[in-house]
C-alpha cells in the first residue's frame, strides 16, 4: 500500500509542538498495516520537524530556550534580514533540526518510544499555517 496526503496545521506561536495524533490522525489507514513506515516532510524553510519527549512541556521550552540562544536574532553578521529579525535564525534552526522524519510502522500504530512525539518546530514569531506532505507504505 502506498498513500500520500497533504496536511495544512494550522498557526502556531514560535516554539516546538507535539503533532504527532495530527499526523497519525491525517493517515488512518497506518492502523490497517503490520509493517511500513511513515514518511513526514514539511514544506517550509523557517519551521522544521523533530522527534523527542513528549511528556513534559518543560522539554518543548527548554529546546526553545537552547535555540534562541544557539542561533541568535540580533546577531550583527546576518545578511538576508529584509523578512524580519526572525527569518535567518528560523532558516538556520530548520538546517540543524531537519525538514523530514521517516518512522516505522507496527501492528498499526507508529513504532515510537515511550516518550516519543513528533514536533513541529515553529521558529518564526508568526510563520503562519504550516504544510506537510504524508507519504504512507507498507503492507
């Protein structure tokens, strides 16, 4: 089986975000599937995608936290600076983290660890709604 979906999120406020039941939820038929995988691309070049915790907020603040001050705004070395004091470290942060995840599939469900969630890494302060392109396979 092969399927391929388009998924719009809606905005969200600078930060890291747990997606995952948006992502899972867009794919119903993952739960039909022994085995696959499930791959998750976001179309943006100032937001990213990521897999980690996905109990504990302080987590999603604390990457937030770390980033901002990796890869700062007012750094007086930026160039492309004509979309905002946030554009060039939004573009810079989705670099490091990565525009795509690819996850097993098993027994229906996606093969995570316990404390697994994908986000969505928003790194602009009003980056709009973002899109994803779902790519679904397996038997």
């Amino acid at each position: 089986m092969w399927i391929g979906r388009d998924l719009q999120l809606a905005a969200r406020p600078r930060g890291f975000h747990l997606i995952t039941s948006e992502v899972t939820g867009a794919v119903p038929e993952l739960r039909q599937l022994a085995i696959g995988l499930l791959h998750v691309q976001i179309l943006h070049t100032s937001a990213s995608l990521t897999l980690n915790e996905n109990a504990s907020p302080d987590v999603r603040a604390d990457f937030e936290s770390w980033f901002s001050r990796a890869v700062p705004e007012d750094a007086g070395y930026w160039r492309h600076t004509l979309e905002g004091a946030d554009d060039m470290p939004a573009h810079v942060k989705a670099s490091l983290l990565g525009s795509s995840l690819t996850l097993p599939l098993r027994d229906g469900r996606l093969a995570l660890g316990t404390w697994q969630g994908i986000y969505l890494c928003e790194h602009r302060d009003r980056g709009g709604p973002r899109s994803l392109i779902l790519t679904l396979q397996g038997e």
